[in-house]
C-alpha cells in the first residue's frame, strides 16, 4: 500500500472550515483514499474515502487532486467536537481490504 | 441499533496472567477485526475474520495471542500470558459483506478495551 504524509498538528477555529492535507505521491490505480478520525478515548470513525472524483457526505468533502498524488479532507464548519486525530489511509480495494494501515495522523484542535 | 461493543472496557492484570477480551459485531455483520494502539505506537491490525474463518491474521504479534470467533458472532481474543509490551488499547471492529456492490470503505470500530499488564 502506498504510504501517507500528513502534518503532525494543526488548528481550526470553531465555525470555521478546516482544510486537512495528504500526500501519497506512490499511490496506484487501484488504490483508494480513506479518512477516518479518532476521537479521544473513542474507537476510529469513519469519515469518507474516494478512488479519483471529489466526493462529498454529511460529514466532510474529499478532493483528491487530478494525479491523485495528494487530498484534502474539508470539515466545512468546525466544531469543538471535530478535535481529533485524522488519518488519511491508502489502500486497495482487494479482498484484504480491511488491514487498514494507521499512521500517526493529523491532531486537529478546533478552538473557540 | 446497537454498535460494536467491546468488553472489559478496561482490564488490569499482572505479567503472565490470562485476559481474554470480548467483542460483539453490529449485528449482521460477517467481518470482524482487531486491531491494538500499544503505548506511543500507531493503531496496528491484528487479524480479519469473516463469519467464524480467520481471513487474514498476519497482524497477530506472536502465539501468546489467540482469536476465535465460535459460529460467527462474536469474538474473543485471549492473551496467555500476558507481558508487559501488551498494554495498549484493543479496538474490535466490523463491517458488512460485501456482495457484489463492493466495499463501502466503513469499518465501525468500538470503544476498545484498555489492557493494563503490571
């Protein structure tokens, strides 16, 4: 699967639109974007995911650039309750799909 | 409609004691994973099971850890004996079959189970 770059931290203020970045410049054809996000003491949640058109659902858009080298998860009005960690995820949408690939993720904190 | 649920939610046992924790899928659902976070590493898989076969358990860390999943329903996955570099947090998660619509790409995880070895 390819690998993922995400920066480490960033901030949001309430209300706001939140523009979350990441590279995956080895990304195949096959290979699918996801977002989850991981709320303090929480399990991983699901956000979005996308093969090459922006898609958008109640929670967020996905656009995903036209070599598909890079995405940007939009939350587009903050709130308290989006500070979490995201993570932006490759990968194949094969039969071992499920072995999702965590890793370090962006904290995002959204601030009052 | 209930969600994944996991059990303990926390669990505090000695170096080489016995835990085995336990997860419910939503029910319905044929796949069922685990996944760990142990202390300051990333969210790791463990293994995959779809109904009661282990579809991919390339994740599982060594033979101290066992999963099973007796006719398909829930899941439980046993640490004997336990050490130290177990602590962590273990998320259980589950997903619908998939059919011939494909994957929908959501996994839905539970709380997790926080496993403290002392």
């Amino acid at each position: 699967d390819a690998k993922t770059t995400q920066p480490t931290s960033m901030d949001c203020a309430e209300g706001r639109a939140a523009n979350l970045p990441c590279n995956h410049s080895t990304i195949s054809g096959n290979e699918y974007v996801y977002w989850y996000r991981q709320i303090h003491s929480q399990g991983p949640q699901y956000i979005i995911h996308g093969l090459k058109n922006n898609e958008t659902n109640e929670m967020a858009s996905l656009i995903i650039t036209e070599d598909r080298k890079s995405s940007t998860l939009i939350l587009p009005h903050a709130t308290l309750r989006d500070t979490a960690v995201y993570y932006c995820i490759v990968r194949a949408n094969t039969d071992s799909w499920g072995k999702l690939q965590f890793g370090a993720g962006t904290q995002v904190v959204v601030t009052p | 409609e209930a969600g994944v649920t996991q059990f303990p939610s926390h669990s505090v046992i000695e170096k080489g004691q016995t835990v085995t924790l336990r997860c419910d899928p939503i029910s319905g659902h044929d796949n069922l994973y685990w996944y760990r976070r142990v202390m300051g590493k990333e969210i790791k898989f463990l293994l995959h099971f779809v109904k009661e076969s282990k579809q991919d358990e390339s994740g599982m860390p060594n033979n101290r850890f066992l999963a099973e999943r007796t006719g398909g329903t829930y899941s439980t996955l046993k640490v004997q004996p336990a050490e130290l570099e177990d602590s962590g947090v273990y998320f259980c998660a589950s997903s619908q079959d998939w059919g011939d619509r494909g994957f929908s790409g959501e996994l839905f995880f539970g709380e997790g189970s926080r496993l403290t070895v002392l």
